[in-house]
C-alpha cells in the first residue's frame, strides 16, 4: 500500500481526539508491555565490523575519497601534534630567531610588544596585543597558569585543545579574577590544590595557551605593560607553591628557530606534509579520543589504514589522496572566502571559531587560514579579499573603506583592519604599519564623523598619512577584528563597509 501523507489528509475533530487519547494512553505503558511489540534489537556496536571487512578488494576511488575524507578530518590535529613535537625540544624559555616565543612544554613564553612581521609560524597574526604562547602535554601533570590585576586594559587567555576547540574561557569578558588556574587532562583525578581559583579539563594531552593583552600604538602603554606581563606564567603543577612566580620577559635568549625554517619567507610553515600524513594519523587515532557520535568514523579511518598496512598499493593512494587533497581542497580553504560566512558587503566571517565539534570543514579551514582562532564571544573575525565591485584586492589600485558615523565596530574590547599578503602574513612597507584600529590614538575623523581609512601602495597626501594602511604591489588581504563583540555583530546585524577601489 503506498503511504499517505498525514499532511494533506482532513479528520474529524472526534477521530483527532480519539488519536490524542489514544496516544497519551500509550505513553504510560509500562516498557516491559511495549517492548513485546519492538523491532528486533540491533547488534551492540562493538560487534558490528569496523569497516570494510578484512581482505576486500577495494577499489582505487574508494581509497582515495576516504583518504581525502581522512586527510580534511585530521589536518588541524596533525598539525597540532608536529608544532607539540617541535615544541619537545625547546630547551628554555626564548624567541626562535628572535621572533617567535617558544618554550619548552608546559611553559609559557610571552612578548613585549607586537608580535614582529617576519614571524611564519601562525598565519593571519595580529599586531594589536602583546601574544604569549605555550604547548602543553597534560599526560605528564596539570599546569599552572597565572592571571595577573590587568586593570581596565582589555585581555583573554585562549585555552585550546588538540582539536583547536576551546576548553572554556579566562579573560575580562568572563570577570575572571587574578589568581591562579590549571590546565588539567582527560584522565587527571588528582584533588585540586588550594589556592587554584579554577581548573580546565582538555579533553586531549596535547594542548594550548595563548595570553593575549591589547597595547595601545604608543611608547607610554609600551612601558606601562611591562611590569603586568611579567606576572603572566605557566608551569607544571609539581611547580605551584602558591606564590607569584615572575619573569623579565624582555631578558629571554634568541634561539635558533626550532622549526627549521626561515621566518619572514614565504608563507606559513608547512606544520603538515601531505607525503607523511597516513603516517601519522594513526598516532592520532591513538592519542585523540573520539567525541560522541565519532566512533563509527575512527573505525572507518582505521579500516583502511589497516588495508593500507597490508597492501602498498593501498598506501600509495592513500598517499595520493593526501597530495591531491591538500591541493584541491587546502589550498582553496586557505583563502578568506572559503574560511565562514558571507555578512555583508562581500565580507566574510567565522560563526563557530574554536566550537567547531563535528564541523570537519570549519576547523580545517580555520586551521588552514587562522589558526588558534578565538570563539566568536571572545573574537570575531571578518576577512575580504575582493573590492566593491567583485574585483581582487591588488596594490596596483588604491582603496577607501569608510565607517559612517556611530558604525565603528561595535565592540567592549578593541577592533582594528589589518592589511595581509595573499600567503596572510604582513606585508612589508616604509612606516612599517600593519593595521589601524583601536590601538592607534592619532586617527583622523571626517567633518562628518565618519572614518575614512585609505589602503594603497604609494604614501597618500599628508592630511591622509594617519589613516593610511600601506599595501603591497601584488594581491593582498584585509582583516577587521573584532575583539569582545556586541550583540550587533553576534546576531550578525553589522557589518564592515565596502571596501571601495579609489583608482
């Protein structure tokens, strides 16, 4: 018999009642009754097969779209786990090259001032806060963290774990007081010591911290943010005594960078290679305990890498896949554009930074463009990469992006547009500016008003010199922060302007 619609059927009102009776009766059935008329029970989930049964024939394209599954599912924990091996063998707190903070695990280092153009460890940096940054490996001990009395200036910790979600929030907009905290993991049942005013469980060993304090643009915050720094630590819980440890951030070494690579070229480290990821993921299949729900995914994965194991043609494509996923989808994920969701005036933003649970997409592509990006309650982020007119941005022209009067971003903490290369690192220029907002006390208001910020490559007339973001000659990106934002911008209300094309 074909099934009818209920939708487009009319009852009598006496047989809808009846139907209402009928059914609240038989809410109150005992179980023991209604189960005499169920379905069969399907079999527990443990005894089902994995996957694949062991010894099939699988076809080529079969393993390579399950490797290109695999490969965007586990890129930002792959990622995660080779910057954590990196960090192993930092042996003391410094600066690689002189540039980045590092620091062995379970410590922290910070900066002293804005993070340095030449930094390419962590794509789409910021140069409105003074960073701090430390990897944490939590099957060893719980850490400690500090919180010094910040005062009005605004600040956030970002605690993240292996899957770069967040493990809650620290910082002004949460009232978190001064004080001590910890950082522990999954299996930790020890009894938290006194004087820990809050604990952290990370769902994963490896994890993360990130202090973050914004700095106005001049030589008195500079020097006033100094001695509040110094009181920003972290360190193994065996540590804790209870007492304020500090630290003259501005005494550490330069050490030689432990990546490997060269800050200031290219683009941004290469934290995954495609060649050596299936010889990896098992490691985190392993370590990365599954979320809810995500069980019947780790065993498909493990299904053909078990295949892959016994049969090397098998472990070539699957190779293959992870080459040809890096270029077919990373690389289009790296741009802004694939990175969230259209708001208005071609921008785009992330809706689910640092919260992105079974969202494989966001989190590879937030990973890809930005990683350690902060949850949207703490920071929103809208990126552009084309002008009003759909046109790609390009030094060749220059560009005007007003804000009306009262249509600042709307924002508790601070915000500011900053001006990247087509790799989202800063570009280099005369005045050495990277980004105007908040931070920069000099901007210059229209009679109106309204704020007219100029983004060009040759140095503007000099009533504009304040406003002026200076851009590459080639293809370049713009950025808006948004730091402790309004309701306007959460409910998705507001917007930045257009970015108008001037020549």
């Amino acid at each position: 018999m074909a099934r009818m619609r209920l939708s487009r059927l009319t009852f009598p009102r006496t047989l809808i009642s009846a139907t209402a009776v009928a059914v609240a009766l038989s809410a109150s059935i005992p179980v023991a009754i209604a189960a005499d008329h169920a379905a069969p029970a399907a079999a527990p989930a443990a005894k089902l097969p994995p996957g694949p049964v062991a010894g099939t024939n699988l076809p080529k394209s079969y393993v390579l779209n399950v490797g290109k599954m695999a490969y965007i599912w586990g890129w930002p924990m792959v990622n995660m786990r080779n910057r954590y091996m990196v960090f192993s063998k930092v042996p003391e707190n410094g600066l690689g090259d002189g540039v980045l903070p590092v620091a062995p695990l379970n410590r922290l280092t910070m900066l002293t001032d804005y993070i340095k153009p030449e930094e390419r460890a962590v794509a789409t940096p910021n140069q409105d806060v003074v960073y701090g940054f430390g990897l944490l490996s939590l099957e060893k001990e719980p850490v400690v963290f500090q919180v010094p009395d910040f005062g009005n200036r605004f600040w956030v910790y970002q605690l993240g774990d292996q899957r770069t979600d967040t493990l809650g929030g620290a910082g002004r907009m949460y009232g978190t007081k001064p004080g001590f905290y910890m950082v522990v993991g999954p299996n930790w049942k020890g009894k938290t010591p006194k004087g820990i005013q809050g604990v952290y469980r990370s769902p994963t060993n490896i994890a993360y911290i990130i202090p973050r304090a914004f700095l106005d643009d001049t030589a008195q915050d500079r020097q006033a943010i100094q001695p509040v720094i110094s009181q920003v630590m972290a360190y193994p819980l065996s540590e804790y005594d209870g007492k304020v440890k500090t630290r003259d951030w501005s005494k550490i070494p330069s050490l030689s960078d432990p990546a490997g690579g060269k800050q200031g070229s290219g683009g941004e480290t290469q934290w995954v290679k495609p060649e050596a990821f299936f010889k990896e993921l098992p490691i985190i299949l392993k370590e990365v305990p599954p979320q809810r729900g995500e069980e019947a995914l780790y065993a498909w994965f493990q299904s053909i890498l078990d295949a892959a194991a016994k049969d090397p043609a098998i472990a070539d494509t699957l190779t293959q896949a992870a080459l040809d996923a890096d270029k077919e989808m990373m690389t289009p994920m790296h741009q802004y554009s694939y990175a969230g969701v259209p708001v208005g005036n071609g921008w785009v933003a992330s809706m689910n930074g640092a919260e992105f649970g079974t969202d494989y997409y966001s989190r590879a592509a937030a990973a890809k463009a930005n990683i350690f990006v902060n949850p949207r309650r703490e920071a929103a982020y809208f990126g552009q990469e084309y002008d009003s007119n759909k046109a790609r941005l390009n030094g060749a022209s220059a560009y005007t992006l007003t804000f009306p009067k009262g249509a600042l971003p709307p924002v508790n903490g601070f915000w500011s547009l900053t001006l990247y290369d087509a790799a989202h690192f800063f570009a280099p220029n005369e005045i050495n500016r990277y980004s105007l907002g908040t931070k920069n006390k000099d901007l210059v208001y229209n009679a109106d008003g309204s704020l007219t910020l100029y983004v060009q490559n040759k140095k503007p007339a000099a009533d504009k010199l304040a406003n002026w973001l200076p851009a590459p000659t080639g293809d370049f990106e713009l950025f808006v922060r948004a730091y402790w934002p309004k309701a306007e911008i959460l409910q998705n209300t507001w917007a930045p302007p257009p970015v108008i094309k001037a020549n």
